[in-house]
C-alpha cells in the first residue's frame, strides 16, 4: 500500500481532520492561495515516499504544485504512544550551543500569536510555560531551550520556517 494511503486513511478514520485538512487546502486553492502542507514523518526513513505519496494525493485534490514541508518526529504528545517519548538525555545542552546560531531557531526572532496569548514556538502550544504573555509586548524576551522537543530543532535547524531553499518542487 502506498505511503500516502496509509496516512490518509489513518486520519480519516479518526475524527475527520484529514479530510478537513483537504478541503481547507481546495479552499485556498479556488482564492489563488497556495498553502503549505505541512505533515509529520514517524519513521526515519520515509522522507521521499512521503513526500511523493502527498504529491499525488494533493495533486488528486486539484492542488497541481503541492507545497509540503515535513517535519521530522517530535517525540510528544501521541508519538510518545505510537513509538517512544524522548530519552533523558535528549536534551539542549550549554555544550550543544557552543559556536551555534541560535538565530537559526524560530524562538530566537518570531512569536505565535493565538486567542490564549503569545508563545514561544507553535510546537510548544500546550506547555503552559511557552506561553509568554497576553501581547507581542510581553513576549519580547528570551526563551530557555528546555523542554525536549528543543533538542529536536537544534537537531534539524528551523523546523517551522519555510525557506525556499529547504522545499522541494512538486
């Protein structure tokens, strides 16, 4: 079974996100929006089948250049369940950040505004300490890198930004 099957069907099984997901990207799509798609891998080595099942799913839904970004897996929430939560020492450590730009994170220059105050990172919305403060005001100050799923964006660098030169052309 392709790879992009077994996703779609995965989620739609559920609570009808992923086809809630499609219909939004159709909607954007009939406005002259092209959306970024952005999807999680569960396992290390899927990338490119992946990245090819979404093409042809998306392209199925009339979405003739896909934009997808994937990310990879952050240890948390439902993957904790599905494969393993982080281990104690997969953690940023001082020794981590010697001579690394931290300016490559998206916690170091941007903000995620939401109708429950302004976070450091979009990852983190659910940890109650992420929360920086009810306005962009409160939340012009640093972030210590300290909650696990940190240790994966110092691993692959800006998880949230969409460089252009990181995406790949459908």
């Amino acid at each position: 079974m392709d790879g992009y099957i077994a996703a779609e069907n995965d989620l739609v099984r559920g609570d009808g996100t992923f086809e809630r997901i499609l219909r939004g990207a159709r909607q954007l799509l009939a406005h002259d929006f092209l959306p970024i798609l952005t999807v999680t891998r569960v396992n290390d080595d899927e990338d490119n089948r992946l990245f090819d099942g979404f093409v042809k799913l998306l392209k199925g839904h009339g979405y003739e250049r896909p934009r997808i970004k994937i990310l990879p897996t952050l240890r948390i929430g439902a993957e904790v369940n599905r494969q393993r939560g982080y281990h104690p020492e997969e953690r940023v450590t001082e020794e981590m950040m010697a001579g690394y730009d931290a300016g490559q994170l998206i916690c170091s220059h941007s903000r995620v505004v939401t109708d429950r105050g302004v976070y450091v990172c979009p990852i983190l919305l659910e940890a109650p300490d992420a929360r920086l403060g009810a306005t962009l005001n409160d939340a012009l100050r640093p972030f210590a890198l300290k909650h696990q799923a940190c240790y994966t964006c110092l691993q692959y660098g800006a998880l949230c930004s969409n460089a252009s030169a990181l995406q790949r052309d459908a």
